[in-house]
C-alpha cells in the first residue's frame, strides 16, 4: 500500500455527516433498497450491493486522488 492509499484510508474512517440534506438522502437510498430487494430477493441483491461498494470505493479514491492533485496544483499558483 502507498502513502496516498494509506492517507485515503485514514480519511475513510471519518464519521458520516449529520446534516439534514445527508440523512434524508441516506434515508431514501434505503427505502428504495428495502423496495429493490423485494423485487430481486435478497441473494441477488448481496452480490449488487457488494459489486456496488467496490465500485464506490475504486471511485472514492480516484476523487481522493483527484483532490489531492488540485490541491498542490493550487499550492504551485
């Protein structure tokens, strides 16, 4: 693991924000995750939501990455 994977990885473990925006959108993710899941069944939805989080994590560190990069491009300014 390299340093910005490790740096990554420590601001991964931030907690989750608290902000009304934040937990009405969370709370709807699950609704309509309770609702697919019906639909689906719950062995198929698994393997969904396990293929969604790696998808979501390989994404997050390319913003982290992202971020990273266009903070010391904007140190060099």
């Amino acid at each position: 693991m390299n340093y910005i994977e490790k740096l990554y990885r420590e601001y991964e473990e931030e907690p989750t924000p608290k902000t009304r925006e934040y937990l009405d959108n969370r709370a709807l993710r699950d609704k309509l995750e309770d609702k697919v899941e019906k639909l689906v069944g719950e062995e198929l939805m698994d393997k969904f939501m396990e293929a969604q989080w790696e998808y979501l994590d390989l994404e997050c560190q390319r913003f982290f990455r992202y971020g990273l990069r266009f903070g010391l491009e904007l140190l060099r300014l």
